[in-house]
C-alpha cells in the first residue's frame, strides 16, 4: 500500500480514534493528566485539518485578481 492510496483525511479520522484512549485513560487516571492528553489529542487533529484542507489560490503580488 503506497501514500497516493490513502486520502489525508484518513488521518484526521485515525485522530479521532486517539480520543477513543484518553478517555479510557480518564477512568482511572489523574484529571490533569487526561486534560492534557485530551488537549494534545485535539490540537494534532487541528493541525491534521488545517494542513490537509484546500490550498489558498494566490492572485499575484497581493493585488486584485481584476
């Protein structure tokens, strides 16, 4: 299985799945510990997001596209 065959949404929705631990965690874990996990867990999926979103399209020199 190459890297073209797998879209990179596809790693969005396995970041998803790494909340599926932190809460398991968060049964018997310390509270602060989970709300770090929890917190890095959801700033690597906006990170996720954010590079796999649509590219900008760039007009030129900053100037109107007109």
């Amino acid at each position: 299985m190459s890297n073209d065959s797998i879209s990179p949404r596809v790693s969005v929705v396995v970041g998803l799945l790494a909340l599926a631990p932190v809460l398991w965690y968060g049964v018997g874990g310390s509270n602060t510990a989970v709300a770090v996990s929890f917190v890095n867990v959801l700033i690597t999926i906006g990170a996720l997001l954010i590079a796999t979103g649509p590219a900008e399209i760039a007009t030129g020199h900053g100037g109107s596209s007109a």
